[in-house]
C-alpha cells in the first residue's frame, strides 16, 4: 500500500449504488469538492436530499456498461457482488482508478478514515484489515487535532506565501522553519494583517545568519482579489528568480466610485493612473495591469515592459438559470457595464434589458446568484484566475463577442528607461502573447479609442502565422463592423504586425466605422478643401464621418478668412485647379514656415502641386474619391499627423 493525497476538486466521481455505504463515499467525495454522479435504482435518504439539492448527479437506474466513461475515479458500492465486479472490470478496462467497498484487493484503491481541521487533513487507513480499530484512530487524532490545527495550518499557508514573495530565496527555509516550530496557540490566533509584519521581522530576527539580498522592489497593484491574484503570481515567478518584491495597493478611481458605469467615470485609464503615479513618485517600481484596462497609448514618462502568458482572452455569459444566451427569454435582464460587450451582445439579442453591474468579479457572480440579474457577461480570464463560475458558464467564440484589446493578458508597466524593464520582461515576458497584444493595441490606437469604447480587437500567434479578429460596433447593436487578417510574419517582428493591425482598422474605418465611433479617429484635425465647382462635394461628408474639421474654401482669401488664423492639418488638392485656387495662401504659409501634409488625388493634381512648391506627401492610388479618402486618412494615422 502507497499513500498518496489526490486533489478531486473538479474531477468526476462516480458511485455506483444508493446505500449506505455509497453515502459514506459521495459525503467524502464532496468534501474534496469533486463533481459526484451516482447511478443507482433508488437512494437512501440523504443521498436523495443530496439530488434533489442539485448537489449531485443521479441516475435513476442500475449500472450500464460505459457509465465509467469520463470519469476520473470510480466506486463500487452495491451489495450485489456482480455489479460492484462488472464497475471494477469496466473501470480498468478503462484505464480509471476504482474502488471496491466489499474487496479491498480487487479495487485499485482505499478510501482511509479522514479528519479534517480547515486545511488541515488527517487520514487513517489499516489496508482494510480492521476498518472499526481505523475509525477509534482517527476518533482519538481528532481530539488531539482540534479546530486550532486548522487554524494553524491556514495561518502557515498564508506565512508561505508572503515569504515566497518577498524573502529572498536563500532565507525562505530558515523563516518557515521557523514559523512550523511557533506554539500552535500562537499561530491559530494570529490574524491575517499580522502576516506581512510577522514574515518581515522573523526576516529581519535572522538577517545576522543569513546573508540579506538587495531591497526588496515594490509592485503597485489595486486591491480588488483579482488584481492581487494576479500580482501574487507575478511576484512569486520574480521571487524564485530571487528578486523579491513588496505590494503597494493602490485605490483607483475606477476602483473608489461604485455607483456609476466605468463609461460614465469619464475617462478611459481609470484603473491606470494611480498606479502610474506610484511609479512616477518611485513610491513603487513595476505595476501589475490587466492589460484590457491600459490606454492604447501610454504616458511619455512610462513604458509597457512585458506581456504575460495570456490566459483564456473570451467573454463568457453566465447564468445560474438559462443554459445559454439563446435560453433567455424576451425582456430577460442581461448585466455588463462594457459598452463593448453590451454593443455586439445587442446584436445577438436586441430584445434583452442591458444593465450595468459593477463590483469585483466574486461580488457579480453573487449578485447573479441572488437573482439580481438573469445573466451577466465575464471575462474567462478573470473567472479562471480565480477559480470561479456560475452555474451555466458558456464562453463566446470570438469571432461572435470579439474580446477587448489585450483580454486575458496581464501588463507589467515601468518607468521608461528603467533598467528594471529588460529583467522582468526576460521573467515574465510571453513571446505570442506580447505580440498578439501589441498588435492590438496598435488596431486600438489607429481607432483613436479608448478602453471602453465599443471596440473589440482579437490576435494570436502561433507557429508563424499571425491572425488578427477587428470589430466596431454602434452603441445600440445595430450595426457591427468587422474584418479579420492572416499573414505569415516572425515572432520578433512587432513592426509588421502593427501595420497589419493599423491596416486593418483603417479598413474597417472606411466601412463604416468611422461613424460608429461618433467623434471619430481624424477627430481634432483640420482639413483645407479648396474648391472650383459649385456642386457638393463628396470629399468633405467622407472626412468628416471620420471627425474631421473640413474648410472648403473657393480661393485664397476665403481659406484665411475661414481659418481664422488656424494652420491646416492637411492640404486636399482634388484637382489641379484647386492647387491654383489658393496660389497666394500657399505663398503665405511658406513665408510663415509652415508646412501642412498634402494629399493629391491623382498624377495631375500632384504635378501641380509640386511646380507650386508644394510636392504632396500621399498621392492616391486612383484619380477616385473613395481611394483618395482611404488613403489620406490611413497617411495622417499612420504618421500621428
């Protein structure tokens, strides 16, 4: 006999009986948080509370051949001997692991007497030789090992941890030593804010026979139990590398106002610039991010210096009632404050009630749980990070629901020019993932939008291929933009990436996504449009769908008296005569030193232009006014014009 602890948590079980003694097993199985299914004809009564609670799976019938299938570990528990040994035979035919209540010998394993205080788990097994003598063992261990040990044993943990983070390595032996060796009165009544100063003083107690490493480095992270999950698995994989780390949490805005949607706050990088505040008064030296919650383009003074492994990048609906989003019934209440999410989701389902549900993620799948909302719609990653589901978790392709801009992966930012950067994206930096997200966030930043704009923006890299999912979407659902790019590219090459993922959000914007976004991506710029016919012009409706300022002006004087003083961005030269309409404006901005871009619509209207002194910086592709739009506007975001 070899004892080993195996962790059920999640794993399917399966009982094959309804007695007692199947009872005894589903109760233990449940303890371990495993996933029980019992098969059985009839049930005793606490096995039936148990299925009638949902607790676990019952079906009402005696064993079939296949029922073994998926299952992780099986149970014979019947008192029909030729049922438990037909459950043997197909377990190990099967390749999974079962016991047998009636024979030991035949079963592959036994389930031992259990105690447990908290995390503390004390077992008692004699092979099967004497299971009442194992029983008054395990009774006596008890009395021994009361709540206390548990308690205890859930202090220690929390010691392990923080001393995994922030005493060096060649310390950490000698601290938990010490800590194992405390009175267990002492360790079961020491709270949980005790634990950060007890590890750093019992540091500090042997710092005289151990040598000390350098400074510990200080991670800025809110506070939410998300955001220290992340953290802590950020500073454990620098502490084994032997670069420790201290936390600083930090209150952000999007953290301190509850009552309003993130959109409503007003600004974008809500859950960003404390954090980089802390970094810029070196109050802190790196800050863990969720990288969805970045700006796409960051502070001068900061820098992005890694990308994580991401995690699971999909949105996910989530009921403890409705299956799937195809389930909810008309007029069902759908919570996401996510202007992205509630946009494409309103295109699924036009007939659902959007409301906005804040908190952290455990604070929205209680509020699910307590019948506030029908559904809500999470992140994967959040979800996974912290072991959490609903009922029904169903997760959206993202080609269906495309993810936000850096979904699943975590940012690690620095001050710019910190020698810090180059270390910790060597530690922690993931290559596929640090290209797909930058990428994306490139596709973002040529939107000129924000993290809650109703953007959604979705890349991966894997064995040479780069592939990249667009969408842009209006408020209310009723028109979704999308297109997507597949290109062979090598992983260190980022540069073609970002082009790849700013071509395809220009392209998006010419179809139709520049009025999505309501003020636009050329918003704030100030095109000249000179013009030599009466009629309309479809130049100008195009460039302003796109937030532009367009001046349309007839000859020079007009030009400055519309302009008032204020320099062009770009100079439209449509034809050559609108280069001969503002000859003299022309000669004015030379005099004064400015030089705006020009864009020309075709070979003529560029010859012009250049005899004039003026030789344009793009030139459309086709003398046509589509082309000419598209290309301008991809020149001016390309160029950050």
């Amino acid at each position: 006999m070899y004892p080993v602890a195996l962790s059920v948590r999640g794993r399917r079980a399966l009982v094959v009986g309804g007695g007692a003694v199947a009872e005894r097993k589903v109760r233990g199985l449940l303890d371990a948080h495993a996933d029980v299914a019992v098969v059985a004809p009839s049930l005793v009564p606490g096995l039936a509370a148990l299925a009638a609670a949902g607790t676990i799976r019952w079906e009402a019938r005696g064993y079939a051949p296949g029922d073994v299938a998926g299952a992780w570990l099986a149970f014979a528990a019947t008192g029909d001997e030729g049922t438990n040994a037909a459950v043997v035979a197909d377990a190990h035919a099967a390749g999974v692991l079962v016991n047998d209540a009636a024979d030991a010998e035949r079963g592959d394993f036994a389930t031992p007497a259990v105690h447990r205080a908290g995390p503390l788990t004390v077992t008692v097994d004699s092979g099967g030789l004497a299971p009442s003598f194992t029983k008054r063992v395990r009774d006596e261990l008890a009395l021994q090992f009361d709540a206390r040990y548990g308690r205890a044993a859930a202090t220690l943990g929390a010691l392990r941890e923080r001393v995994m983070i922030v005493v060096p390595r060649e310390q950490r032996a000698a601290v938990m030593q010490h800590f194992a060796a405390r009175d267990i009165e002492d360790l079961a009544a020491m709270p949980a804010g005790a634990v950060e100063h007890e590890v750093e003083r019992a540091a500090e107690t042997l710092a005289g026979v151990i040598p000390r490493a350098d400074t510990p480095l200080v991670c800025a992270t809110r506070a939410s139990r998300l955001a220290m999950t992340q953290s802590r698995n950020v500073m454990a994989v620098l502490a084994r590398a032997g670069l420790a780390s201290t936390v600083l949490e930090v209150t952000t805005r999007g953290d301190a106002v509850q009552d309003r949607s993130i959109a409503a706050i007003g600004t974008d990088n809500v859950f960003v610039k404390e954090l980089e505040l802390a970094l810029r008064e070196r109050r802190a030296d790196y800050a863990v991010h969720s990288c969805k919650d970045l700006p796409s383009t960051l502070p001068a003074d900061m820098t992005l210096a890694a990308v994580t492994a991401r995690e699971d990048p999909r949105d996910a609906f989530c009921s403890e009632r409705y299956p799937t989003l195809a389930d909810l019934p008309p007029g069902a209440r759908l919570g996401t404050s996510s202007p992205r999410r509630r946009a494409q989701l309103r295109a699924l389902r036009g007939d659902l009630v959007y409301d906005d549900v804040r908190g952290n993620v455990d604070t929205r799948l209680r509020k699910l749980r307590d019948g506030q909302y029908d559904a809500i719609v999470l992140a994967c990653a959040g979800m996974n990070r912290l072991g959490l589901r609903a009922t029904h978790t169903v997760p959206f392709p993202v080609d269906v629901v495309t993810p936000s801009v850096g979904q699943g992966a975590l940012g690690i930012e620095t001050r710019q020019g910190d020698p810090l950067a180059p270390r910790l994206d060597a530690l922690l930096g993931d290559g596929p993932s640090s290209i797909a997200v930058r990428a994306e966030r490139a596709f973002l930043r040529t939107l000129r939008g924000g993290c809650q704009a109703p953007i959604g923006c979705h890349a991966t890299w894997s064995a040479g291929r780069f592939r990249l999912i667009g969408a842009i979407a209006a408020p209310d659902g009723s028109q979704v933009v999308r297109g997507q790019r597949d290109a062979a590219i090598e992983l260190g090459d980022l540069a073609s990436a970002e082009a790849i993922a700013a071509g395809l959000a220009i392209e998006l914007l010419a179809e139709g996504g520049a009025a999505l976004l309501g003020g636009g991506p050329l918003s704030g710029r100030i095109f000249l449009l000179p013009r030599t016919q009466n009629r309309p012009s479809r130049i100008a409706p195009a460039l302003r769908d796109a937030g532009a300022e367009v001046v349309e002006a007839p000859d020079s004087a007009a030009a400055v008296a519309a302009l008032g003083g204020r320099i062009p961005t770009v100079i439209l030269f449509p034809s050559s005569g609108s280069v001969d309409a503002i000859t003299d404006y022309l000669g004015r901005l030379r005099e004064h030193g400015h030089r705006p871009v020009v864009a020309a619509m075709g070979p003529s209207s560029s010859q012009t232009a250049g005899a004039h002194g003026w030789p344009p910086d793009v030139v459309a592709p086709s003398a046509e006014i589509g082309a000419f739009v598209q290309s301008v506007t991809r020149f001016v975001l390309e160029n950050g014009a």
